[in-house]
C-alpha cells in the first residue's frame, strides 16, 4: 500500500512510497484511511525532537475512516463501520491497524475531515481541562491558542463556564476563538489582564514567566508544551516574590484513567450535537502532506490540517 514515509530532509518531513500492508493483532481492526491530520508533535517526531520507537515508524496518530476488518478476537467495531481513531502511529497511510481502545464509531453527520481533527489535539484538551480541575467561573489563560489544542479548549472552556484569555499572535488568528466563546484575544501573555485560577501553557521561552507572572495566589499552570522550541529560563526570586502558593504541573495526555475510545466518544458526542465545532484551518489531498508539515512549522495553519486519502 501506499503511505507517508519519513525523510531527512527538510528538518524532517515525508513522502508518499511504498509500505508493508499493516497486520493487525488480535485486538486491532484494520481500517481504511479517508483522512487523517498532522499535529506539531508529528512535527517534532519527524525531526526526531520527540519519541518515535515502534519498529519502522512512520508517522500518523489520527485518523478516520472505515473499518475494513474487524478486530479478530471479536472487540470493537464490525467491518463496515465508520470511525474515527488514535493509533500510536502509522495513520498517514491508505491502511492502519488500530487498538480497539483507540476507536469510537461515527455517526452519518460527521464527516471523515470533521472526525480527522478530533484525536490528539480533542484528547488532549478533555484531559487538560480535567487536569486543570472545575474551571466554571474561573479565569484561565491559554497560551498558543491559535493551534489545534487552544481552540477545543477554548471552546470547551468557556462553555463550562470560564472566562477564558486567549493568547494568539494575531487579532486575526484569534479570531475565531472570540466567536468560540473566548472572553478576550490578545497577542501576548504580558498583555493579559489576570490574575488567572488556571494557566495553560505551552509556547515555552519568554511565554512561560510571563503568564506565570498572571497566576492568581493558589493558582495553577499546566505546562503541556513548548511549541517554539525555546527553552524556558525561570527565576526562583520571581516566582517566590510572585503569586503565593502557586503550583507549575506537569501534563502527558498519553496518560490518563480513561481509554482514547472513551475521550473519541465523548468528542464525536459533542460535535453532533453541536456543542464542539472543530476549527479546521486547512484541508488538502494527501499528496500535499510535506507542504502542511512545513504550514504547522511555520505556523501558517489556524486549528488543525487535514489531509484527505484518495
Ligand atoms: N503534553 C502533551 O501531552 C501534549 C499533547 C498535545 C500537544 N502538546 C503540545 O502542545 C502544543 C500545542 O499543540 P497543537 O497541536 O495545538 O500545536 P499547534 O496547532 O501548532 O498550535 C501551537 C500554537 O503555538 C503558537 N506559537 C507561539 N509561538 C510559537 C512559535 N515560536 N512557534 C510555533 N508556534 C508558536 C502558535 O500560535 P500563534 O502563531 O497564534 O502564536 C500555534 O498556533 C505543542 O507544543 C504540542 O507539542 C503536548
């Protein structure tokens, strides 16, 4: 079959070639890829910044499609069934081989490109804001909300209840998280008003103190990423001096109390019924798919990017 094979150059990006139909185990399906979309950390993968250690990696953590055969010990969704799913990678492929724990089923009203930008970025905002705790009538900062993960958490956010300050580069990236609930835009954590109950992190150089420095006594930052690269430098007398008791937690989506199905049930439930309206800034046949890894790293795409498989 044909899939996305990682190369060198470029920083690390892909091309289409050639690849070994998968072989599902016992409690796999194999499914037939209609879309799928890239994340940053595939970004980060691919210039081998973060883990890639499954025998032959090729990237591809979200995908949605067709199940085209059931799992053999008789879990999970039969053949035919649409879904959407989060494999620990080779997704971008015309087939995957999917844990059937990583797999919810889709309704008619929601689109393979729909259900493509739900996995990673979906999963990590439910469990982010779990990890930030009751958010209702609490102020909370998010930074790099422009991306993937800021606009369902935003979105997601606010409507619990929260009076959420979104950190984008531009009015006009923001733009769409003002509409999606978002109390306030602006183009810098130094600009945010605060103090916050709850920071989401995840630019990482200056960004990090700053929005730390916003942190309401007792509050809490998550710090779930480092999209710029840049390495954070904190000062132990600024943080002393700054707000009391405020705690910095660590984040890993990859480990929570709940399966991936669970968490792509829950997404899948609120996009049918209306309540999570995923931001989708660009969408391209697959052949394009170096083209939008160079998007993300320039940080020319607003949401999430989609590549559909023909
Ligand atoms: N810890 C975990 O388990 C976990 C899980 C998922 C994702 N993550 C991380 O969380 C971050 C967000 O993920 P995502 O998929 O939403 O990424 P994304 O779609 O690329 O969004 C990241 C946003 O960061 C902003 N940003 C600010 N300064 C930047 C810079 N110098 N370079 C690049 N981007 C910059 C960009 O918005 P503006 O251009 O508007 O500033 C961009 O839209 C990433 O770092 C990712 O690796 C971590």
């Amino acid at each position: 079959m044909r899939a996305q094979l990682p190369v060198a150059e470029a920083g690390g990006t892909v091309r289409v070639g050639d690849a070994p139909e998968p072989v599902p185990a016992a409690d796999e399906a194999l499914v037939a890829v209609e879309a799928y979309s890239v994340n940053r950390g595939e970004t980060f993968q691919l210039d081998g910044r973060l883990d890639r250690r499954w025998p032959g990696w090729r990237p591809g953590k979200d995908v949605a499609g067709t199940v085209v055969r059931a799992a053999a010990d008789g879990t999970g969704p039969a053949a035919g069934t649409r879904v959407v799913a989060h494999p620990p990678a080779y997704g971008w492929a015309e087939r995957a081989a999917v844990p059937v724990h990583s797999i919810a089923a889709l309704p008619d009203s929601v689109d393979a490109v729909t259900a493509a930008a739900l996995p990673l970025a979906g999963i990590t905002a439910l469990r982010l804001l779990r990890a930030a705790g009751p958010v209702a009538g609490r102020r909370v900062l998010i930074t790099g909300a422009s991306g993937g993960v800021g606009h369902y958490v935003t979105e997601l956010a606010a409507s619990s209840g929260a009076a959420v300050t979104a950190v984008s580069a531009t009015r006009e990236r923001g733009a769409r998280l003002l509409e999606l609930g978002a109390h306030a835009v602006v183009t810098s954590p130094a600009d945010a008003q605060g103090p916050y109950d709850v920071v989401l992190e995840s630019v990482g150089g200056d960004s990090l103190p700053a929005a730390l420095a916003r942190l309401a006594p007792g509050g809490l930052l998550v710090w779930f990423g480092q999209a710029s690269r840049d390495p954070v430098t904190l000062d132990f007398f600024d943080f002393f001096k700054g707000p009391a008791q405020a705690r910095i937690a660590h984040f890993d989506y990859t480990r929570a109390d709940t399966t991936y199905a669970d968490e792509l049930t829950t997404l899948v439930r609120l996009v049918a019924s209306g309540r999570l309206h995923p931001e989708i800034g660009s969408v391209r046949d697959w052949s394009r798919t170096a083209d939008v890894v160079a998007d993300i790293r320039a940080r020319r795409v607003r949401g999430n990017a989609v590549l559909t498989v023909g």
